[in-house]
C-alpha cells in the first residue's frame, strides 16, 4: 500500500504532473494500491477554483490521468479527490475515484460530511461550493497474495464520524485528505488510530503536508495505521510515499484475538 503525500498548488498541470512522479515512485516500490491526497489536482486561491476545473463524471483531463496512470503503471489508483459537477452549475461534489490496473474507473465515493470550522482566524465552509455525497462506498481488491481485501472509502472530514468507518465492514479503510494545520495538530493521528482499533483495520491516510499558493497551512503527517493500532509509517511534512503491507494474516489474528467486531449490540 502507498499513501502519497502532497503540496499541491494553484496549477493542475504542475500537480498532476507531481501526482504522476510520486506514483512512478510507488509503482517501483512494489505498491499494489495507491492513494493520492484530497484535493489532489488542485488547492485553488479562493474554494470557487474548484468550479473551474470540475468535470463530468467520465470524462475529462484529471480523469484521463488517473485511468493512463493506472494502465500504465499497473496500480490500483484511488484519486484522491476531485470535484466532479452536479445539477447545479455553482456547486459540485467532492468525489473519490478508484481506477484498477486496467485503467477502468471501478468505485467513485462522494464526500458525505462537509467540513465546516471557525475559530475566529481561520474560517472554512466547503457547503458554500460543494453537495455533500449520500452513499457509503467499498470495493474488493484481489491482492497478488491470493488474498481479496475489501477496501472502505472516506475523505478528510468523514474521520469524524465513526459510525460510517463500521458500516463499511471494511479490511482496509482509505483516508485522502487535507486536514488544517490547527485540527490535524489536535486530532489527525488519534482519530486514524482509533478507527483502526475500532473496526480492527488498516487505515491507509493520504495528505496534503505543507503551505500552498492560497497560504493555507495544511498538516500532512500521511501514515498507515495497523489493524491494533500502531503506526507502521509516516511522513511529517512535505511530497513523498509512505509504504506498509497489508497482510490478510494480521487483520485474522487481531479480529481472532478481540472479536469485538461480532459483539456490537446496536447496529444501524
């Protein structure tokens, strides 16, 4: 598994083409799934920048990208996110799309919680230019271990909202994102590690780690999380590629060890 960290920047050109390395990167590294951060293609000067370069689903340059990207290296690419348009012109939705080693696009996510924040500096408000997503999304990813894994899918804010990550059933639970500086400082590395231990899975967190072109501070900090909830890499600050195998022996033995998965008593 890959996590690939991020600064992207105002340009989708520059930032596809830093996409493009960092997976090169992880191809050569033996990576079978690879994960680019939230807002992979574009961190805009104002949040209407994401209009600009929204495309319809199926068809469009960041698309074509990540599908070339996936033939080409032979990698199951989950593509961050990238806005895709809606009904109404003004608003899109924030979409996660998985392409698999034939470059077919296979599972799209649309981001379900939309972050809000306001702490008298900093003011964030993704409602004023996105329509939230209503479906909870997975997909099953045959490994070249013999094994199959199903694999969750979330965006950044969803981290919040546990009840989500256990309805996903999943082995593997995806986190791209662009966590703030100020709440990824506070709670980035617990809220990973607990919905790790709580739905004993791996967590596979892509980020944006740096200061982009609207000066905005972003906390980075992309990891991967074992299914008993101990770090197995990270990368503080910056562009780069975390690695960790996921081992369908480890998920067993945790869930063997504390089947707390089969004890929940409310359910949704």
């Amino acid at each position: 598994m890959a996590a690939i960290q991020m600064v992207s920047q105002a340009s989708v050109e520059r930032n596809l083409a830093q996409a493009g390395q960092l997976l090169e990167q992880a191809a050569a590294q033996g990576a079978e799934l690879a994960v680019l951060p939230e807002y992979f293609c574009l961190m805009g000067l104002q949040d209407a920048d994401k209009l600009r370069v929204q495309e319809q689903f199926g068809s469009g340059p960041i698309q074509d990208f990540l599908s070339q990207s996936a033939l080409k290296l032979g990698l199951w690419i989950v593509g961050g996110t990238l806005p895709l348009a809606t009904a109404e012109a003004a608003r899109a939705r924030n979409s996660s799309l998985v392409f698999d080693p034939d470059g077919q696009c296979v599972a799209r996510y649309d981001k379900i919680h939309l972050f809000k924040f306001d702490s008298g500096q900093e003011r964030y408000d993704e409602s004023c230019v996105l329509e939230p997503g209503a479906q909870a999304v997975t997909f099953d990813l045959p490994s070249s271990d013999g094994n199959s894994y199903r694999i969750g899918m979330s965006i950044c804010y969803d981290l919040r909202f546990p009840e989500l990550y256990r309805n996903l059933k999943a082995d593997i639970l995806l986190v791209p994102s662009a966590f703030t500086f100020t709440t990824g400082q506070a709670h980035w590395e617990i809220l990973l590690r607990a919905r790790a231990v709580e739905n004993l899975a791996y967590v596979l967190a892509a980020a944006q780690g740096g200061v982009h072109d609207n000066n905005r501070r972003t906390w980075g900090h992309s990891m991967i999380v074992e299914p008993w909830g101990q770090i197995l890499a990270e990368q503080a600050q910056g562009s780069g590629v975390v690695m960790a195998d996921a081992m369908k022996e480890t998920l067993r033995s945790a869930r063997t060890r504390l089947p707390a998965l089969s004890h929940a008593v409310l359910r949704s």
